[in-house]
C-alpha cells in the first residue's frame, strides 16, 4: 500500500511538472506571439507615417504650395535617407525646386544625390538633363555642357541628340565663344532633313557669320532658311539678312532682287520699298565714288 501511495505521489508530481512545462511553452509561444505583433504594429505605423508624409507632400504640391511640398519631401529624406520612397522623394524634391520654386542651386543638390545615390534609376538619364538646365540657369555654363555632353552617347534618339548638340551650341553662344558655337550649330544640320532645330541652328549660323564680316558663310545658312521654312515672319528675317550680306559686299542688284521677292510685313507694309530706295541710294553713291576709266580723257 505504502509502495502504491508513493507511486502514486511521484506521478502527481510528475504530472504537475508536465503541466508546468506546458504552460511555461504555452507562455514563451504567447509572448513570443505578443512580441511578433508588436514588432509588426510598429513596422505598420512607421511604414504608414512615411507614406503619410510623402502623401501630405505630394498633396501640398497639386495645392500649389510648393514649399511646403519641398520641405516634407526634404524631411522624408532627412528622416528615412534610406526608406523604400527615398529615391521617389529625392526626384520629386528636386522637380520642385527646379521647376516650380526656380530655386536652381537647391535643385542642383538633390539633382547630384540622386545621380550619384541611384546610378541605375529610371530617373537618371532626365536627371542629367535637368541638372544641365539647372547648371545654365545659374551660368555655370561649362558644367551644363559636361552634363550634356554626358548624355549624348546614351541617347537613343537621333532627333534628340540633335536638340541637346543644340543647347550645348547655345551655351557656346552665351559664352561668345563663337568659333565652338558655330561647330556645334552645324552638327545640327549635317546630314538631316530640315526641321526646326535646323532652322534655329542655320539662323544662328548666319547671324554669327554676319556678325564675324563672314558674309560669303553667311549667305547659305539664310538662304536655307528662307528656301524651307513654313513661316512667313521667319523667311522674311532669312530674307533680311541675306540683303544684308550683298548689301555689305556691294552686291547691290542682289540685294534689291532678295528684297523684292520678300514679303511685306502687315505691321511695316512701306519698309520693304523704304528699304530698296536706301540700297538704291548706297549703290549710286559708290558709283559716284569709284574712279572709272569711262569718259576720262586719254593720258598723253
């Protein structure tokens, strides 16, 4: 009997330590549980309080509180530099400084973090582009053409290699570095069909060669212009400038034909005429200066 009680208590105790064990895992799987959801609740909140302030920036921008919207996307970066959105906020901070604020050096900054934090961005490539805009408008010209001519080689398309090759012509331009200006302007016109980069580029060429006593150069370049275009205001400045050039090289009659042939200006219907009496007038006054042979007694 004795035998049996004590096998009897030691499975009581036995049993007790089971159903301890139990409710000590029981308790450890619950915390665990307890833990597991807390870590998730604060990973939600703080995912949701990032997405708040990227909504609220973007909110503020479609308000046309465009400060505002640059601070809270400043703010995201500066509180979550590497969150899932850093790369959305970066490029959208710096499309609101550039092209809302005009704030070009701000935009500089962010235009760089993102080149150079996101190499492989889909926003890259209009990075670069925007960081050259950005560089010109504050005239660090030299860096905008680096930037440009960076994204020459990636370019796909051709129309478009030619509209960067003309902005980096008008960079050279600002800077009066004719010479370069001239160079570029007519990599936009080699081998391609006339356009309206063509026609920008050619009007720049023959302004600079008026401008440099080029007229023989110059001359082409207007008549190109003249001979295409669709509009009638810009054929007629072509027009103009390519009278100019005879008229500087005392090609007179030319002059007058290329003025005759143009088309009056509704606004100034008489200067076409006014203009032809003028060349009219030059050109009988150096007849009257230049020595002739015609009617002069023979030496002796």
């Amino acid at each position: 009997m004795k035998t049996e009680n004590g096998i009897s208590l030691r499975m009581r105790h036995d049993l007790i330590d089971v159903r301890s064990e139990y409710r000590d895992r029981a308790c450890r799987r619950h915390r665990i549980l307890i833990l597991t959801f807390a870590v998730s609740i604060t990973i939600l909140l703080a995912s949701c309080s990032r997405g708040a302030l990227i909504e609220k920036a973007q909110a503020e921008w479609d308000a046309g509180n465009y400060d505002s919207a640059a601070e809270l996307y400043e703010q995201y970066l500066k509180e979550h530099p590497q969150g899932d959105k850093a790369q959305f906020a970066r490029f959208r901070a710096a499309t609101v400084c550039h092209r809302n604020l005009k704030q070009f050096d701000r935009a500089i900054q962010h235009y760089i973090h993102l080149i150079e934090d996101y190499p492989k961005s889909p926003e890259s490539y209009q990075a670069r582009l925007r960081l050259a805009e950005c560089y010109a408008a504050v005239q660090k010209r030299r860096e905008s053409i680096s930037e440009y001519e960076s994204v020459l080689p990636i370019t796909p398309e051709e129309k478009e290699k030619r509209r960067i090759r003309l902005q980096i012509a008008d960079l050279y331009y600002d800077m009066n570095d004719l010479g370069q200006a001239v160079a570029e302007y007519q990599k936009v016109t080699v081998n391609t069909p006339y356009d309206e980069l063509a026609e920008r580029a050619f009007l720049r060429i023959g302004g600079i060669r008026l401008l440099r006593d080029e007229f023989e150069e110059a001359v082409p370049a207007y008549q190109a212009v003249a001979q295409n275009t669709t509009d009638a205001t810009i054929r007629r400045l072509a027009n103009f400038g390519v009278a100019d050039c005879y008229e500087r090289t005392f090609q007179f009659d030319q002059a007058i034909k290329t003025l005759e042939r143009t088309e009056p200006d509704p606004k100034s219907p008489n200067y076409i005429q006014q203009r032809i009496a003028a060349v009219r007038e030059q050109q009988r006054q150096r007849n009257l200066t230049t020595p002739s042979n015609l009617g002069w007694p023979g030496k002796k």
